[in-house]
C-alpha cells in the first residue's frame, strides 16, 4: 500500500496536513518498504485554505493512509471522503520508524482500524479496480 507522511525534511512526520511542503511517499508492504518519492507542493502565494487543502488532497491522492502531525476537521473531511485514513502522530517522530512499525503490524495481526483499511483495499483490487486505498 502507499503510504503519505507530512514532512518538510523528508526525515521526520513534523508538518501539519495544510500547510505540509512536501509528502514522502512510501510502498509498504508484509515484505517490506521502499521510498517512492518525494513529493514537493509548488509554493502558490495568496492560495486561500480551500486551495491548500486540494493541492494536497491531490498529491496523496493515490496514498491509503497520510501520517500527519495536526490536520483540521474540515481537511480531515475531505480526507476520508477521499478513502484515505489520516493518521496522527507526534511532532517529529522518525518516518523510518513509522514505516517499520507499520510493515511489521502488515506481519502480523493488524489492529482493527488498520485491517479495515487492508480488507476495502482488498475488495477494490477483487472486483477488478485499480485500488485507490479505499478503506470503508
């Protein structure tokens, strides 16, 4: 699955969903992970909220979970409608840490939000869809 972090440093989860410069993007899987990309928002001066919000929702666009810092109710919102799971986690926490311990929670017996997360991504791919990370 791929998974979006929130950071300004490609290093650690240390940015709020809105005002996030860039998402590392990572394909974690029960095998493993691997970085994909970094993705850079274009800086856009006067970008009003709703504006930031959807140059971010289209950059984790095809991303099941987004590990995040802070994010609003209204983003949050729209977040989910996009069938994509915010998760929130301390400022600054290592996203090889995040990445590690989500591939070994893949291993094992994920928790409940996070098996719901991987049953709808299932049911997407077995009904012949492209997977977009849907999760309920």
């Amino acid at each position: 699955m791929k998974v979006a972090f929130a950071t300004d440093d490609g290093i650690r989860v240390n940015a709020h969903f809105g005002q996030s410069p860039m998402f590392a993007i990572y394909n974690v899987t029960k095998q493993g992970s691997e970085l994909v990309e970094l993705r850079r928002l274009p800086v856009v001066l006067n970008q009003d909220e709703a504006g930031k919000i959807e140059s971010r929702l289209e950059a984790v666009g095809d991303c099941t979970l987004i590990f995040i810092m802070q994010i609003g109710a209204s983003a949050a919102a729209r977040v989910t409608r996009r069938k994509i799971m915010p998760v929130k986690v301390p400022f600054g926490s290592p996203i090889e840490e995040q990445v590690k311990r989500l591939a070994e929670m893949l291993q094992g017996k994920p928790p409940m939000w996070l098996a719901k997360v991987l049953r709808a991504e299932e049911e997407g791919i077995t009904e012949g869809e492209e997977s977009d990370g849907t999760h309920g």
